[in-house]
C-alpha cells in the first residue's frame, strides 16, 4: 500500500538459528514422550539370530507335517471319492515337504534376524503370527477346491489364536519346542519310511526275488504314439515323410491299415491296450481311473519273471493317479518321483509354498509354459529308459518296457533341439492363437443362436492350419526318437530279441466336421490309429506284410501272450492279431466289427463343437462301413451310416438312405447284442408318417449330417 514499508526478511543466517531452536525444542518434546513410552511398555526382547532361526524351522517343520497329512488323506481318501488329483506333485512329497518347508522358513529367518536390532518388538511380536499365517495357508492350499478366502481366512485365525503363544521370550513355548521336536521329527521318519524307502525298495526287491523268467524269453516293447493319427503318417501315404522310422520297422513286421482305438481320449484306450478289454468294461473313464478289478499286461508279465517299467510323456491320464502303473516295476510319469533323480527343484517343489515360488519366478523370466512342465520330452523318455535297461540287466530278467510320447499332443509345443521342418510360428504365436479361438468359441457357446459367426470360422480355418503343421512337426519328432529308441537297443544287443509294438492311443481332429481336439466324438481321425507289429527272433511274425481288414489296439495284450507262447494266453481278453498271419487256432470265429465309445459329459458346453455333451457315443467299425450311434439326452438315438470306400472323410450320413437300410440294421442289432446302448425308443414322433412306416433306427425327426 502507498506509504507503507515493505517487510524486510531477516538474513539467512538467522533463520536457520530459528530454525535450529525450533528443532531443539521438538526434541526435547520428543525425547521427552519416547521417555514415558519405555516406561509404561515392558523392555525389548532380546532375541538372537539362532533364535529367529529355530522358531522359523520349527514353525516350517510342524505346518510341513501339516501340509503332509493333508496331503495324504486327501490322496488316499478324499481323492478316490471326489476325484480332482494333483498330477504334477511329486509322489514323494509327503516326506520331502516338512524339510522344504522347514528350509524355506530358516532362509526367511535368516533375512528377517537382520531386522532384529532395528525393530526387536515387531520381530518378537509379530514374527510368530507372520510364520503361522504363512505356514498354514500354504498347507491348506493343498486341498483342492478350497475357496482362497476361506484358505485365507481359516489361515488369519489359526495365525492370531496360535501365533502369540509362539513368542520367542516366552520360556513356556521354548519349553514346548524343545519338548515337541522328537515327536515332530518321529512324524517326518514315519513319512520317510512310508512314502520314501518303502516305495523305492520296491523296484530291487521284485527284480531280486520275483518269479524266475522262462529261459531265453524275449523282451517286449510297446510304444504309444499319443494323439497320433493314421492317415498323417506317410507309413499310410500320407504326402509329408513324418514317419521313415516307423515305415522302416513296418518293413520288419506287420502293418496294420484299419487299426481302431477304442477310445477317443488316452486313459481310455490305453485301458484297453493294459486289459484286453473295451472301455466300457473297464472302471477307466474321463473322470475315473483305472482300478485294480482287471488284470493288465505289466502284471501278467511281471509275474512271469519280467522287469517291467513305464515310461509315459503324458503325465495327465499317463499318470500313475490315474491306474495305468499297474504291474510296473518302475514307473516314470513326474520327474522327481524316481528318488534318484530328485533335484534341488524338486526338493523345494514339493511343499506348496516352493512350489507357488518356482512357478511364479520362473512364469516371471518365461522360463517355461504351464502344458511344457506336463509333458515329458521323448528324449528325455528314451534317456530314462536307457538307464533302466542299463541298471536292470544284471538281474538277466527279460523286459517289458512301455513307453508314451506325447510331443504330437496339444499345444504342439517341442523342445529346443527338434527339428520343425513345417511349422513357421512360434510356440508362443500358436498357443496365442489357440486361445483367441477358445474366447470365440466360448463366447459362442454362451449364444449359440442363430449362424455361427464369421469370425468364428476364419479363426477355426486358421488355427486349423497352423496346427497341422506343428502337429507333423510334433509326429515327426516322436518318429526320430522312436528310431533312436530303437538304436539305443540294438546297440545294446537286445532289440534282435524284443517283440516291438507300435501303435497310438486316439488321433486328433484338424478342423474337420468343424472340431479341433480329441476326446468329444468318433470321427475317424480320432480313432484311425497306427499298428505295427515287428517280432523278435525266432517269432512266427512276417515282415513286409499288410493287413487291410480293421482291427481293435484291445487285441495287443493277447497278441503279446500268444506270440510269447504263454499258457493263459487263450484267457487274456481279446484275439490274437496272429490270426491274420496262419495262426488257425485263432480262426475259430468270424472276425466281429471293431468297438470304439466314448462316454456322455454333460458336464461340458451343449454345442456343436462338443457332441458327447449330448450323450454317450458307440462306433462300430466293418470292412468299408462306419456305424455311429449317439443316445441325445434330448432326442433319443441318433444314427450316423459311412461308406468309408466311398467316402473317408465321412461327410455323407446314408442312415436314411434305403439302399443302406440292412446295413444299418445289421450293425444297429449287433450294437444292441453288446448291452452298451441304452435300448432304442420304438414310439414314433407324432405327425411324422416316415418314422411309423421304418423300424425304430429311422425313427428319428432327422439324421444329422454330423455328430
């Protein structure tokens, strides 16, 4: 303001001697409150650094009992009744997890006894409650289908009721630790003992006191070609050279060209190849494994004196949770369960907590995909084979080695060093692109009204084809570690005398009928398999012979029986593929139409895309006729009629075509004669005049073009 004076500003050096008193005085304050604080709270604790590690391992070692037990009565009791098994934990991890646990928990004890001179009473206090809450939640994350904030919550409350009692200036709970640890350490030898020595002595005790083997007895090999279609295999001329190894075995033996699996999905075939039996009569299933009613190959053999081992790439219905272990002497399915080969991973995988660690670092760095951690390479099968071989030789047992190479199986993902002579897109490409058409089909699923979108099918073309090319890298690959497999043992002396079998578990669907996968439908090249059978030396086998006629894989066990000359051959389920090469006692009978099935998944969306979601399928298989029938939860029986001469791409359905009609009845009877299907429904549709006039197989509103 005019006549006003402005305010002149003190110099620097007096403002910070303001400054500095004014910091003196609130200091004084200070000290003043932090002074009444530590009397009217009781002293820190003193606590060591040996002491935060101890209670850190103790409270690691007693949740990784926890999370044992749990383990255990989940597999042994809950999961046989509700299913849902963890197929990628390691078998040995009830005895491993408390010491992972207890490892894990000291490493952290050790990086928070850094903090225990600058916060004593938060490390005193809080600590416990911190180790409680953590310990817990990781052992009840082991049950699955526990609802995370129940998980979470039944974890804070175990973590605010027991954490306290935990304090490390307690001498009550000092006393209690103490006390406790020879019981806490005679829980993990009893899980030692059960879970660790009982089942690794198994191997040595029946390869030293098994039965003795027939001398001379020759060694039996059955590879499984998983997801592997007969008609991409240029062992059926298919025009890419996916299988020269496989066309060269076949110039030694038998090549089956109409050979059918009975399922279109693994566990179920591979049922049928261990029993003799089709699908239905065994307890296999989508969601059932395969119990111990039937006898299986492996343990028909191991009890004639065979070391027997398994070797499995598909470590899904491949593994031992799912029943296919049976008779194996060893079995190799997840890596760590073979307790020579257990790695500091795997150590640290098997307790939940080093196991969600090791999945996010390495997800972090992109280390891995998820399906590559459920997959086991085929050179890594054939390296563990040739190790086993190696081992059990001294015991002059013959073998019987099966092994399952999964690299042709979705997300056709491959490893580093094989080759990809078709393929142009990265895994990472494919698997986005994958799952692009999942977002559209499941958005269709949702609104499957009206016309299926356009986008919807450009995308399905386009995946389509990108696949096939990854999916004949994938064959390709499993057809040069067959050759290697094969190698490996003739350089070992044994393959002159090994009766190998070759085949596949189901095909996969490129597009065709608009399905990509396997699994929902009995189309053809989900069920069109390759068989090569090759004798041993000695073996009434031919070599270069064909067999056109169609045939079912279930057939492999009492060919193995017959061609060993074993005397319960004749009892084993199934006939003899001998029959095709002079063996006239398995004659006796007219070849009957070749079974495959699949069972009814409600539980899956009701489209196009997924027909057994309808209801249960049957497919029987003669000469040139194909024969699909599917009981609709809706609609009743459904019927599908192929001339596969006339069309093996089985896109005309002559169900109700006139001409067909004895055909169709012929194999509708025979059907009903398995007791499979549900028995027809005779009532004609109202209004429907055609459906008064036909037998029952015709009495339907329609015959779709397509299942």
């Amino acid at each position: 303001m005019p006549g006003t004076e402005p305010t002149r500003r003190p110099p620097p050096i007096l403002r910070v001697r303001a400054a500095s008193k004014r910091l003196l005085r609130h200091g004084r304050h200070a000290r003043v409150v932090s002074a009444r604080l530590a009397r009217a709270l009781p002293p820190a604790p003193s606590v060591s650094a040996p002491a935060i590690w101890a209670l850190c391992g103790w409270i690691g070692l007693a949740c990784g009992l926890l999370e044992a037990v749990l383990l255990l009565s989940w597999r042994e009791v809950f999961e046989p009744l509700l299913g849902s098994p963890d197929l990628w934990r390691n078998w040995h991890s009830p005895w491993m997890a408390p010491l992972a646990n207890a490892s894990l928990f000291a490493l952290a004890g050790g990086a928070l006894g850094l903090l225990r001179r600058l916060l004593p009473r938060a490390v005193a206090v809080a600590l416990p409650i911190l180790l409680v809450f953590v310990g817990v939640r990781a052992a009840l994350g082991t049950i699955p289908g526990l609802h995370p904030a129940a998980v979470f919550l039944l974890a804070l409350g175990t973590a605010v009721r027991l954490g306290p009692r935990a304090r490390l200036d307690s001498p009550r709970f000092r006393s209690f630790a103490r006390r406790s640890l020879p019981y806490l350490a005679g829980g993990w030898l009893a899980l030692l003992l059960t879970c660790g020595v009982v089942p690794a002595s198994r191997e040595p005790l029946g390869l030293r006191l098994g039965p003795e083997p027939s001398r001379g007895a020759p060694n039996v090999l059955l590879v499984v070609l998983d997801t592997v279609r007969a008609d991409h295999l240029s062992l059926h001329g298919y025009e890419r050279p996916t299988s020269p190894r496989l066309e060269a075995l076949s110039r030694r033996g038998v090549r089956f060209d109409e050979a059918r699996a009975t399922a279109p999905f693994t566990l179920g075939t591979h049922a049928s190849l261990f029993t003799g039996l089709p699908m239905s009569q065994t307890s296999a299933g989508v969601n059932s494994p395969l119990d111990g009613s039937r006898r299986t190959l492996a343990e028909h053999l191991r009890n004639r004196g065979y070391a027997t081992g398994g070797f499995v790439g598909n470590i899904f219905y491949g593994s031992a949770h799912y029943g296919l272990d049976r008779g194996f002497l060893h079995y190799h399915d997840v890596p760590g369960n073979i307790t020579r080969r257990i790695t500091p991973r795997e150590f640290l995988r098997s307790c939940r907590l080093g196991a969600d660690l090791i999945t996010r670092f390495e997800r972090e760095w992109g280390l891995f995909s998820p399906m590559q951690r459920r997959r086991l390479d085929a050179s890594e099968l054939n390296q563990a084979l040739f190790s086993w071989v190696d081992r059990t030789r001294r015991f002059g047992r013959p073998y019987f080695v099966f092994v399952n190479y999964f690299d042709a199986h979705s997300p056709y993902s491959l490893p580093p060093q094989a080759p990809r002579p078709y393929s142009r897109v990265s895994d990472a490409r494919l698997e986005a692109e994958l799952d692009r058409l999942s977002a559209l089909e499941a958005e269709r699923d949702a609104d499957p009204s009206g016309p299926e979108p356009k986008a919807l099918t450009a995308a399905r073309a386009e995946v389509a084809a990108l696949i096939r090319d990854a999916y004949d890298d994938g064959i390709c690959w499993a057809d040069r570690q067959l050759g290697a497999l094969l190698d490996g043992l003739d350089a070992r002396g044994l393959l002159d005398n090994t009766l190998v079998i070759v085949t596949s578990d189901h095909g996969e669907m490129l597009g065709e009928h608009g399905l990509i996968g396997h699994g929902m439908s009995l189309h053809r090249p989900l069920v069109h398999v390759p068989l090569v059978v090759a004798g041993a030396r000695g073996m009434s086998v031919p070599q270069g012979r064909s067999v056109p006629s169609a045939v079912s894989v279930r057939d492999v066990p009492a060919t193995v029986l017959r061609l060993l000359n074993d005397p319960d051959a004749p009892r084993f389920p199934g006939r003899s593929l001998s029959r095709f090469w002079g063996d006239e006692t398995a004659l006796d009978s007219p070849d009957a139409p070749v079974l495959s099935e699949v069972e009814h998944m409600p539980w899956l969306p009701r489209s196009p895309r997924k027909p057994a979601a309808f209801g249960p399928m049957w497919l029987l298989t003669e000469d040139r006729w194909a024969y699909l029938r599917r009981h609709h939860e809706s609609l009743g029986p459904q019927h599908w009629l192929y001339n596969l001469d006339d069309d093996p791409d089985e896109r005309h359905n002559l169900a109700a075509d006139p001409s067909s009609r004895s055909t169709l009845d012929r194999l509708g009877a025979l059907l009903d004669t398995l007791g499979l299907a549900p028995p027809p429904t005779l009532a004609a549709s109202p209004g429907n005049a055609r459906s008064q006039r036909l037998p029952w197989r015709h009495a339907l509103p329609k015959h779709p073009t397509s299942p």
